[in-house]
C-alpha cells in the first residue's frame, strides 16, 4: 500500500514493503509541508512498525518545523536510535540534524558506509565521541 501526499514542492509516500515501513520525502520539509508529512507517518505508525525508514535523499529543505516531525517519530518509535532510520539524508537535511545537535538521535542508511551511523563530511564516527569534522 502506498500513500501520497504533495504540493509543487514537496511530495511525501509510504511504501510498505512487508519488511520495512519507508517514507519518501521529496523537496522541501518547512511548516506547510510538516502537517502532511507528520500525517503520513501517523498512518504508518499505527501499523506497529518496529522499524522506519525515512527516505530523505531528495529531501532538498528542512526547517525547524520538519525537524519537530523528525523527533515526533523519533520518540513514537521509543526513543531507539535504530528504530528511525534516515535513508540518505541531503547535505542541507544533514547541515541542519547537526547544528540541532540531534544526529545521534537516529540510525542512517546510505551515508556511503554501511555502517548505520553517520559520519558527518568524512571525518569520524560522531556516535563514539571521535567528532566528524
């Protein structure tokens, strides 16, 4: 099943791919487009997913209002960093995760090393402490 919502700049779909729950953000993540985008992943929560996927490669703008909706599923899912995955976030989506000091709030999935944490521009491993600059 797969549910959609959009506007000229901003598109939001479910995918339910029996293994895991996935959100497709694509364009910009400011106050209009944070209500749909929260309503969308409502309606996918309440299937139970222990898991999701928040696919944010074309994910172009994030605001504060869109970061609240990040955290909103973040602490749905009960605070677990590996419960919210963001998928290939853009570098303004990752600019804006670290000037909010939230990186670590959540698991990532195609930062280019497979390794389910984020690394920031290259550097190291920001979950353990090492920075990333």
């Amino acid at each position: 099943m797969a549910l959609t919502n959009s506007s000229d700049y901003f598109t939001v779909q479910a995918i339910d791919t029996g293994d895991e729950q996935i959100v497709v953000v694509k364009g910009e993540i400011d106050l209009a487009a944070a209500e749909p985008l929260w309503r969308v992943i409502t309606s996918v929560l309440a299937r139970g997913p222990k898991r999701l996927v928040i696919d944010m490669v074309d994910t172009t703008f994030l605001d504060s209002s869109g970061l609240e909706v990040l955290l909103r599923a973040h602490a749905a899912l009960g605070r677990l960093p590996e419960a919210t995955v963001l998928r290939t976030p853009s570098p303004p989506v990752r600019r804006v995760l670290e000037l909010a000091g939230v990186v670590d709030f959540f698991a990532y999935d195609g930062d280019g090393d497979g390794d389910g944490t984020y690394d920031g521009d290259g550097g190291g491993d920001r979950r353990d402490g090492s920075g990333g600059t």
